[in-house]
C-alpha cells in the first residue's frame, strides 16, 4: 500500500515528509555546493509545521547537531510567533 492509498496519510503530508527528507539529504551531503544549500534550507524549514502536526519530531530524532539546532531553532520561533499577546489595560 502506498501514501496514495491510505486515507489515513493525505498526499501533503507525504510530500512534506518527502521534502524534508531530500532536502535534509543535501544540506548535509558535504558535496553540495553552497549556493544549492541556501536554495533548500526555506524548502525545509516550510515542511516544519506538517511535520510537526503529523509529531514526527515527538517519534524520531535528527542526529546531526547542526540540522537539529536549525530545526529546534525554527519551531520555536514559530511557536513564539503564534503564542497570544497580553491583553492592553483598558
């Protein structure tokens, strides 16, 4: 059975977690020249908010440090981003 073929899993969460895993593939090939990983870093930073609303970070671990600290750093700006001010004094 496919991710086409599960109603359980909808097409964008399986391109978001394909997305990430391609784009996470070359930010960390050493191989990959600088300019292409400026060009995938926002691809993957844009597929965060899927994955986290699937908990793929609450299930699986990124080993390398410097992808999780960019990961870790992005969600929670994004948390801090959305989090409701105060109410003004009336």
């Amino acid at each position: 059975m496919s991710a086409n073929d599960s109603p359980s899993i909808p097409m964008d969460a399986a391109e978001a977690l394909t997305r990430f895993v391609v784009s996470a593939q070359l930010m960390l090939d050493p191989l990959t020249p600088e300019s292409l990983r400026r060009q995938v870093e926002p691809k993957l930073l844009d597929t965060l908010p899927a994955l986290q609303a699937l908990g793929v970070f609450d299930l699986f671990a990124i080993r390398d440090p410097a992808l999780a600290a960019l990961v870790a750093d992005e969600l929670a700006a994004r948390r801090a981003s959305v989090r409701p001010r105060p109410l003004a004094a009336a």
